[in-house]
C-alpha cells in the first residue's frame, strides 16, 4: 500500500454477496480504508454479482464447474486474484474448500468469517448444530485462512444468546447481522497494521490475543 493510496481488496462470493454489502457499507461510511478492486465468484448465477456491478465494481467469474480438480481451479483463481495487485483478499460466503494452491501465496492476508463460535461447530449448518446441542450462546468468528478447513487462528467472535423458540433461521438471522460488524473490523485492523498473523499465531498491537480471537464486546469503541 502506498502512502495517500486506498488498499485494495478482493472479495469472493458464491451468492447473495450480504457481507460484500456490509464491506461496501463501511467503505462509504469510512469505518473500512480501503477500496474493492475485484468481486469473484465461483458461480455465475451469484446474485452478489449484480451487487458488486450496482455499486459499480469489476466482477469476474471463474466457474469452478470448469475446471478438473480443486488445484485447477485454485491456479486460475489465485492467478485472477493475482492480477488485480490486492492487498487483502476476502472471503465472503465463498463455498469453495480452497488448496494449498490458493491458500499459501496469500498467507496472512486471507480472511474469513463463519458463523459458529470456532472451534466449535467447523463446516456447514452451524445454527441447526448449535440448537441441537441445547448451546445457550452462539455466534460469529473471523479468521485467518489457513489450510484446516475453518481452523485459521481466529481474529475475532461476537456472542448472541440463544432465544427460546430459536430456529435456526432466527439464529441466523441474528449472527450475521454481528458478521457485518465485525469482519469489516477485523480487515481495517490488519490494513491499518495493527493485525499480524505470525509463526506463533495472531497479535494485535504487538500483543498476542486470546486463541478463540478477541471478544467483540470487549473491543473499545
């Protein structure tokens, strides 16, 4: 990034683009410094795409459909990603499981959020899973990317009770709109250089943060 300069972000989607909406958002209020150089879907039929398009955004898409095998795919996207010169890559309901391929030239500038408290609950229906095991709180995690599905050090996680009557729309429905806070957050710390994903994990400010991520109703605001 240079001085004066907007970072750029990529941001990959697989359909309704709700937390490209939430980074767009932060970017006009001037809660994110930063700029979307590049929306990416593995889908063309994402209606995030159109999103990105009425905010007057390039969008590309590399149908993962095309492609042979995970590694094929992961080349040509990282390839896409690549030419864009972004500083931070972001993925936003992206349903892809993503291989070395992808994941290492991005190491520490790759995101992610998930809608669980991680470590518990990894991988998909992460509402349903939390209901089922009578959990009394859930919620969101924001979380470098690693190479364990859902297993990057987390950043961030914000709690939400859970509600007698709860579904797990309504659950859902609650945690996302703490998603949209909170992942936004997490990509201005590590842009502004506050965030550093390191050998012995995750620092903010210099200090080392707790291994669940930092909880965000503790975050001075």
């Amino acid at each position: 990034m240079s001085a004066g300069t907007p970072a750029r972000l990529a941001i990959l989607i697989s359909g309704r683009g709700s937390n490209l909406q939430a980074f767009i958002d932060a970017i006009a209020s001037g809660a994110l410094e930063a700029q979307i150089s590049v929306v990416i879907s593995n889908n063309p039929d994402a209606a995030g795409l159109q999103r990105a398009t009425a905010a007057g955004i390039p969008t590309r898409c590399i149908n993962h459909r095309d492609y042979t095998t995970r590694e094929a795919f992961d080349a040509a996207l990282a390839a896409e990603v690549q030419s864009w010169e972004v500083d931070l890559v972001i993925l936003a309901g992206f349903m892809r499981i993503l291989t070395p391929v992808f994941v290492q030239p991005f190491r520490g500038r790759l995101l992610n959020v998930h809608p669980s408290l991680l470590p518990k609950y990894p991988g998909l229906n992460t509402h349903q899973r939390a209901l089922e095991a009578g959990d009394r709180e859930a919620g969101v995690t924001v979380h470098f990317v690693t190479l364990e599905l859902d297993g990057g050090p987390p950043i961030i996680q914000s709690r939400v009770a859970v509600m007698p009557g709860d579904t797990p729309q309504t659950l859902a429905d609650r945690v996302i709109a703490r998603e949209h806070i909170i992942y936004p957050l997490a990509a201005q710390w590590l842009l502004c250089g506050r965030l550093q994903l390191t050998d012995k994990g995750v620092c903010l400010d210099g200090q080392a943060i707790p291994a669940t991520g930092i909880d965000y109703q503790q975050v001075d605001r």
